[in-house]
C-alpha cells in the first residue's frame, strides 16, 4: 500500500518514492492551451504548490523527466508530450515563505529569494555583456537597487532566451502572501508598489515569456500588484476554468477511500469536507481527506493548520452587520452577497463586507451556490462543510474568551429571576469589553451583536437560540428556547437610543411594550414552554437600561417582604415599652421613627 504524501508538495519526490498520487495531470494540457499569464487562486493546502512543481518538471528543458510522467494521463497526450516535455526554459519562484511583520524583513526576505534565483541560473552568465554582468552579481550578493529586483525576472526571462534560444515559461507560487502579510502588519502600501512592479515587468508586454501561470488565495487581478496587465487570465472558484484540477472529487475521493479499504458513510464524509463549489464542480478538501486516510478517523484537520489570523481577526472587528450574518451561517442559512472578483488586500482597509465576502469565499471559508442577480456578480454563500463550521463557531468561543465574556455566569442569575443580579452584571459587562467589540467605541451595535453570535455558540447546548426571527407578529432579537421543558424562555430586546424617546429608560420599557405588543413569546410557548422571561435592554454608547417582566414582581415581593419586618418591629417594640425601655431606646433597637413608636 502505497505512502501518503503527508507535509509532502514536492511532484518530483511523491512520484520516486512512490507515494499515493491522484492523478491531476491533465492540468498541464489545460494550462498550455490557456493564455499567455494565468492566474490560478484556490484555498491554501489545494493543491497550489503541488501543481506549480509538477509543471516545473514537466517543463524544464534542463531535466529528463520522462520517468515521472509515463504513468500519468498527460502521457497520453502524445502531441503535448513531444512538444513540450522538458523543452523550456523554467523561471520558479515560490513566495510561500515571505512571511514577515515589518518592511525591512520582508524586503530582506524577497531580494533573498530573487538572489537564490540568480544564483540557480548564473549559468547564463556565459552569454552577458560587462555591464549585465554586473547588475548580476550585484542581485546575487543582495547589493542591487530595488529598480533591479523589479526588474530582475524579466531580465532573467531575457538572459535564458539568449542562453536557449527559446522563450521562457514563469512559475510562481503563492503570490500574494508577501501583500497578505503586508496587510496584516500595517506596511501595504510601502511593498505593493515594489512587488506590483516585480510582477508588472515579468508579465507585461515580455517579448521573452512564452507563458506564465502564477498561483494565490485572493483574485488580485487587473488591481493592485498586476494593475495594467490586459493579457491576463483569470481561474477562480467561481470559473470554469481548471475547475476540477485542484481539491479532489466526488470520484476522487470513493478511490482514495477504496484504495486504502476505508469504509465510511458517505454522508458523513460529505457533510466534514465536501461543499467546496469550483466553476459547477463539487469538491472535497484534499488535505483533509488525505489526513482522514492517515489518521483513520474524522477530524479537524484543515481547520488545525495555520492561516486562520486573518478571517478571525475580520469576524471579531467586523460591523454589526456582519456579525449578524456569521450567526445566521453558523445556524445553517444562506446568505447574499456581491462578490468582488478583484478584491486586492487593501480592500479590506475599508471594512467591506463585500470585499470580506469575497476574501472568505476565495479563501475557502464559504462556499457559492448560484448566482443570485446575473451579470451583477450577487450570490448566495454557506459554510462549506462541519469541518470549517466549527471554526466559526471556535472563533466566537475564543472571542468571548479573550473579552472575559461569560454567558452562562450573566445569564444564570436572568434564568433564576433575579433581574437586579443580572442588570448589574450586565452593565458591568458592558462598560468592560464594549471596546473589545468595536475599538472606535462609535458602533455599539457591534457589541450587542457579537453578544447574540456569542449566545448562538455559547448557550447551544441548553437552548435553541433564534435572533432576528419571524416569531408572533414580529421579529424578536434573541429567542432562547430552552431544551429541558422546566427551565425558563427568555425574550431578549435590544434598543438603541434615539433623542425623541427623551430617556434611556423610556427606550427600554419602550422595548418591552414591543415584545408584549408583537407576541414574540408565541414560539417559545409552541415548545410548551409559558414560564417565559421578558427583557429589554436599551443601550447609548457604554449606557444601559433594562426593564423586564419580572420588575413589578421583584418589587411586590421587595414590598411584601419590607411589610412583615415592618410587623416584627412594631411586636418587637411593644415588647421593649412593657420593659420600661424609653422611646430613644425603642427607637435605636427597632429603626421605627418616634411617630410609630408614639402610635402603640
């Protein structure tokens, strides 16, 4: 039985050692028959890399790699075989491992992988004049200028069509992790013109290049690091193109299990890593799969790997808005959305839901059903799978974790009916992590909906929560329908302050009057639940009212309770007069005042 090729994308490596290989090959016939520059974005760990060093052997004019094919289904295509096996000259570059929290380092890190290269071909130096010669020597010991790095490619492209007398194929890989990191560290607009420039000189009108295939996570083109290119083509998640060459499909995956005599519903398999949506195929995540074969058990593998900072980092600041939709995936709906097929990085800076959408879904974080509104770019996105639902719903454990937020310590007191108990705390919740929310403090919104995320999560155990739901007459904000019949429903409102409501806690009974008005207990009593708990919570900034249902009754019980104490003293009292205790005395014992005391 074959080896699986774990940690493995080296093509050259699997195919030697004779590990397991499903067979994507057909993708180098696609690739040659493409445009001149291909842009390829997929999730991370699809295949990318593996895919870019397959066609590196392929292409190499260097290398004999003959072997490494004979068995594949390219192999069969005779006429691409004879014509381009091994028969050009190679420029791979990979940019994987640029991965750096400050511009110097990451500047470092680049001029060091265009050096490396340099270095790997400076057999081209036979054929220099003086003066390249130079330039050359000075990018192999990372003494050039940065108009040479950006340069450097198409130079190299040059200096290997006069070595060969062929035109050049450029492969590089993962391009745009140097943008994606430059985003995250606060330095994106001091490399994108460097890099943009790298790219814009190797692909752009190269009369050296005789293809191009470059692959990434966002669709950054036509903007940003490729802007003025015309000669680009484009495979994302949403095209046809390439669209069942990278993850595994359905066919795919009953092989991989079947070799390795791997009985598992299919259901099951489906419902932890399928979803995936490429061009009208369906596809499976590969690395997960190839991780269930190994460990032999369901788990959470893709989810496990890094990569994960930037769409946590998104959820936790995004807008109300977005929350709002993240609790809606969790629960198994649909959502609606433009996808923008240029997104670059510095998109985000706006905090576009539309560019977030869109980040998600070409990072594998959702995946497309159809579209919604043709010709508009509009479609209905999902949670792809369990596997990356339960990396939501972690996300917003974490979340609460990190805001010291804990749901079922503030809510107990609610489910008990001490509504005091619970105000108190909820105030203190707020004055203390509003700002973990929503930093600008101006959006408090962005609180009370990541509170709701927070209890959709949190609380699914005991309860089925529902928010924003037709529910009665109306929508109520937070439903909590409890699982156990003898616990209590609650109804939660929440009221933003408007100026003509004239007080905070106008706005909150003003709450309250909506939950009783629109009937929003009416869900909760199908469940045969009527002990129902009705609060609102109006809020301005950091200030908070609530009212409830229970108010009138804590404070009939406060009255009933301060009646009899009442009662005890005047007893008590009388007592202390039969004593032959003076009133003074009566007085400081019993709290009564000297009317009472005067009226035994």
């Amino acid at each position: 039985m074959k080896r699986l090729p774990i940690g493995q994308s080296d093509f050259k490596t699997i195919i030697e050692e004779d590990m397991y290989f499903v067979d994507k090959s057909l993708l180098i016939k696609e690739v040659i028959e493409s445009g001149n520059v291909l842009l390829i974005t997929r999730p991370r760990r699809f295949g990318k890399t593996l895919s870019q060093s397959m066609m590196k052997y392929f292409f190499d004019i260097t290398q004999n790699n003959d072997y490494l094919f004979k068995n594949l289904k390219i192999y069969k295509e005779k006429n691409i075989i004879e014509k381009h096996l091994n028969k050009h000259p190679v420029i791979y570059i990979t940019f994987k491992d640029l991965k750096s929290n400050n511009l110097k380092k990451m500047h470092d890190l680049l001029i060091s992988e265009l050096s490396t290269l340099y270095i790997d071909h400076k057999y081209v130096l036979d054929v220099l004049d003086n003066e390249e010669k130079i330039i050359y020597d000075k990018i192999m010991d990372r003494e050039a200028l940065d108009a040479d790095y950006e340069n450097s490619i198409r130079n190299l492209s040059k200096y290997m069509e006069r070595y060969y007398g062929k035109k050049v194929i450029i492969l590089i890989d993962e391009c745009d992790i140097p943008i994606k990191q430059a985003y995250l560290y606060g330095y994106y607009d001091e490399i994108t013109p460097l890099i943009g420039n790298l790219f814009s000189s190797a692909l752009k009108d190269n009369v050296y290049l005789e293809k191009a295939v470059l692959t990434g996570i966002t669709g950054v083109t036509k903007g940003s690091i490729f802007s003025g290119l015309n000669n680009i083509e484009v495979s994302i998640v949403l095209s046809n193109l390439l669209n069942d060459k990278y993850g595994f499909t359905k066919e795919e995956v009953e092989e991989t299990l079947k070799y390795y005599e791997l009985e598992y519903e299919e259901k099951e398999v489906i419902d932890w890593y399928n979803g995936y949506n490429f061009g009208g195929v369906e596809i499976y995540n590969p690395f997960s799969i190839i991780n269930l074969v190994d460990e032999k058990k369901i788990g959470l593998y893709w989810m496990n790997t890094s990569g994960n900072y930037l769409i946590r980092k998104l959820i936790k600041e995004g807008s109300a808005e977005l929350k709002d939709k993240i609790e809606k995936l969790i629960n198994g709906e649909e959502i609606e959305s433009k996808i923008n097929e240029t997104m670059v990085y510095g998109d985000l800076y706006l905090n576009s839901n539309e560019s977030i959408w869109t980040l998600f879904l070409f990072s594998g974080y959702l995946k497309w059903i159809k579209e919604t509104k043709e010709g508009y770019r509009r479609y209905t996105l999902a949670i792809p799978n369990k596997e990356v639902r339960m990396f939501y719903e972690d996300t917003v454990l974490l979340m609460l974790e990190e805001g010291n937020i804990q749901l079922d310590n503030i809510l107990i007191n609610l489910i008990n009916g001490h509504i005091e108990e619970f105000k108190e705390d909820f105030q203190k919740l707020t004055m203390n992590t509003l700002s973990y929310f929503d930093v600008s403090g101006e959006e408090p919104e962005r609180f009370y909906h990541g509170l709701i995320l927070g209890m959709s999560v949190g609380l699914k155990e005991k309860y089925i929560i529902k928010s924003n739901r037709e529910t009665g007459l109306g929508r109520a904000d937070v439903v909590l329908i409890p699982k156990d019949k003898t616990d209590k429903g609650i109804i939660i409102e929440f009221k933003k302050f408007y100026k003509n409501e004239k007080t905070l806690l106008n706005s909150a009974q003003n709450g309250l009057k909506q939950i009783n008005e629109k009937k929003y207990e009416e869900e909760i009593k199908s469940y045969g639940i009527n002990d129902i708990i009705k609060v609102s919570i109006a809020f301005d900034k950091k200030e908070v009212e609530i009212v409830s249902n229970l108010d009138k009754e804590e404070n009939n019980e406060r009255k009933d309770l301060e009646y009899e104490l009442k009662l005890k003293s005047i007893e008590t009292a009388k007592k202390l007069k039969e004593m032959g205790l003076t009133k003074e005395q009566i007085i400081q014992v019993t709290g009564l005042s000297m009317e009472e005391i005067e009226n035994l």
